[in-house]
C-alpha cells in the first residue's frame, strides 16, 4: 500500500463529516491519516467522536483571541509544525484570513451546502427554499482567499421536493456530504485527483468543470 495521505481536520460542530472519514479510514475505503483534529469550539461535539478514536485534538477557543490575524497565526503555527499534506474543513464556522490561506496553497479543502458558485455563505437551504428553488446540493472545493469561490472539485445535486423545509434539504445533502468528502480524499490518496498551481487534475486531465457525484 502507498503512503497514506495525511490529514489536519477543522471542526466546529456535530463533525458528522469527521466521523465519516474517520469511518473511510477504519474500513479500508480511504488511504489517510488524520494527524489532528482542530476545533474553534470546545464544546464541539466532533471533539467527543475524534477522542473516542484515540486521535489529537487541539481546542483553539475563538473567544481567548480578539483579533482574527492572532488566531490564524495560532492556529497555522500549529499546523506548520504538524505539517499534514491536507487541511480539510468539515464545518470549520470561522472565515480564514488571506494570510493563513497561502501558507496552505491549494492543500485546503472544504466542503459547502449548495451548488456553488450559488449561495455562498451562511443560510443555503433556507434561501434556496425561497427562491423557489427546485435543485440544491453540495460541492467540495480548494479554498482560495475568496470565501467558497476555489476550483469545485466534486458536486453533487437532489430535488427540492414540494412542501420541503430547510432540515429536509439538510437531511437530504448531509447525507451526500458523508461520502463526498471520503470520495474527494480517496482521490487524492490514490492520486487520481492531482492539485498545481492551484489547478486540479482528475485522471490527469484538467478539471474544467466540477465532477457529479454520482449518487
Ligand atoms: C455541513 O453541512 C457542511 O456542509 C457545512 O457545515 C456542516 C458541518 O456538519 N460546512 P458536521 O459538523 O460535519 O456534522
């Protein structure tokens, strides 16, 4: 077996999508290794499920920091000398500072609740819902110093169904999110999915528009 990929994961909630990478490694479908789980929340309950599989967790409480560059300093110090190959933000609720996204070029990954470059940001089911909107869905991209605006990578897309309430457009994408994100890492563990100079690479063809999740 090759050298697995190595792993820096950003939480700052429930970390459904930490277990289900986690559960990719446990089982064999994914080739990583997740060097540490970082929170901005302690009470994060991700923090309970890392620990529950023995991995290292690191707290870095947004209230001890008043000042954004403070805390991005912390926290990309921590991850330099960790030095993972990827960083990948499953639920991370804090914006990263330009600054901290180039020490990471292209080695960050994060994964949205819409059909990116549709709804940006915070709320996306609830404003899909009233739009009127009669798809919605995810998209796993590199992140860029603009906020969810990097090279998508992976989408996926289901129905808006009549009478659907913005936990039933939720439900319905947590659950395609629980196997993009192992999906997306097997790539790039395997090397099917390549990353320069902030292009990506599927197969080594240039990915020109985003891969459909096939679901
Ligand atoms: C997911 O819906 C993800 O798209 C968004 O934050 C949520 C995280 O959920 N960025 P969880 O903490 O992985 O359960």
């Amino acid at each position: 077996m090759t050298k697995p990929i190595t792993l820096a994961i950003l939480i700052s909630g429930n970390g459904s999508n930490l277990q289900a990478i986690i559960d990719a490694i446990e089982t064999g479908q994914l080739n990583a290794e997740i060097m540490a789980v970082v929170s901005n929340n302690p009470e994060a309950y991700g923090l309970v499920r890392a620990t529950r599989h023995n991995l290292h967790t690191w707290v870095i409480d947004d209230r001890d920091y008043n000042s954004r560059k403070h805390y991005d300093d912390v926290l990309r110090h921590y991850l330099e000398t960790i030095g993972p190959d990827y960083i990948v933000l499953a639920g991370f609720m804090r914006i990263l500072s330009p600054g901290f996204i180039d020490a990471f070029e292209h080695r960050i990954l994060n994964i949205h609740p819409s059909l990116l470059p549709a709804y940006k940001g915070l709320n996306t089911y609830q404003r899909a819902l009233d739009n009127a909107e009669t798809r919605h869905g995810v998209s796993i991209h590199l992140v860029t110093a603009e906020l969810d605006a990097g090279p998508i990578i992976l989408q996926a897309s289901y129905d808006v169904e009549a009478g659907d309430r913005a936990e039933d457009l939720q439900r319905r994408g947590i659950q395609l999110e629980h196997r993009m994100f192992p999906q997306v890492l097997s790539w790039l563990a395997d090397e099917r999915l390549t990353i320069k100079e902030g292009q990506v690479f599927y197969d080594q063809a240039l990915l020109e528009q985003p891969i459909q999740f096939d679901h």
